[in-house]
C-alpha cells in the first residue's frame, strides 16, 4: 500500500502549456487543457515527476488536506483467476514487483483483471509505477498481453524497452 500526502499542484500564471508534465505522469493525473496544466486529483501519486520536469517552475507538490490510500482489494477478485494470470506470465503472485511500493505482481494481475485498461490504471489502483518506474513497467505490460488486454498507443510508453506494446 503507498499513502499518497501530497499532490500536484499548478500555478496558471507560470504554465506555458507544453506538456512536459502531462508526456511524464505515470497516473495520467495531468492533463494540459487550453494551454494550462489541470491536475485530476483523485489520480495524483505525488510522485512529483511533473515538478521535476516543469521548466516554468510551475507545478509545486501541496500537502493534500487528507491522504490517499492506494492498494488493490485483492478480495475483489478470483484468486485462481489471478493465479491462472501469474502462471500463464510465468510469474508469482506473492513476489513483490515494484521496489518502490512493494507492489505484488498478484496485485497488479488482480487489477488487471478487475478491468485496468493501461498502466496508468494500474499506477492508480495499486501505486506500482508511481516511484522510479523502471523495474516494474517491462512486468505490467507483460501481465497485459497475457490477459490480452491491448494497451492504448501512447508516447510515454512507446520509448520504454518494452517488447510486449
């Protein structure tokens, strides 16, 4: 589980609207709309890359006024269902996938399978990917092919080396 205190939060006045936030968050929790980033809060990580990357100096992370719980209620899914997922990945549900979350590969497959549709989905409904991103992403996409699950065609994710996209 991640608890998520902060979020992302733009000034208007510094925005310039060119999407270095919006092409970098995992979660999908940015989106530029008439040339000024607009936060969708309830999809905020706070993983703070879209403060890193704002040139502007335009995006701060603010304490949130009550934390966000982020896990996946495997209770919600088949377990042999999520078991059948696994194996057909090759994988173990209870081996811990995201470093930065402990994230279970289970997790995520529960996710998946209770109707995730991309990685920011899954960033959303159990934090994996909401850290570096680098260790679990190449395991989400593979958990999505074998659930057949086609990922949409999206630029942050197109320049991973990913062969399962």
């Amino acid at each position: 589980m991640k608890t998520v205190q902060f979020v992302s939060d733009v000034d208007p006045e510094k925005c310039n609207g060119d999407k270095r936030c919006e092409k970098l968050c995992p979660s999908g929790a940015i989106k530029v709309v008439e040339k000024i980033a607009v936060v969708q809060q309830d999809r905020c990580v706070a993983c703070g890359k879209c403060h890193e990357v704002c040139r502007e100096d335009a995006v701060e992370m603010v304490r949130r006024d009550q934390p966000l719980a982020i896990a996946f209620d495997m209770d919600s899914v088949d377990p042999e269902k999520i078991q059948a997922l696994c194996a057909q990945a090759g994988l173990l549900p209870d081996l811990p996938l995201c470093a930065c979350t402990g994230t279970t590969v289970g997790e995520i497959a529960a996710s998946i399978l209770a109707g995730a549709k991309s990685p920011e989905d899954v960033v959303v409904g159990t934090g994996a990917g909401s850290g570096c991103g680098i260790y679990c992403m190449a395991v989400i996409f593979k958990l999505f092919a074998c659930a057949g699950v086609q990922i949409p065609n999206d630029p942050r994710w197109n320049s991973l080396p990913l062969t399962s996209h």
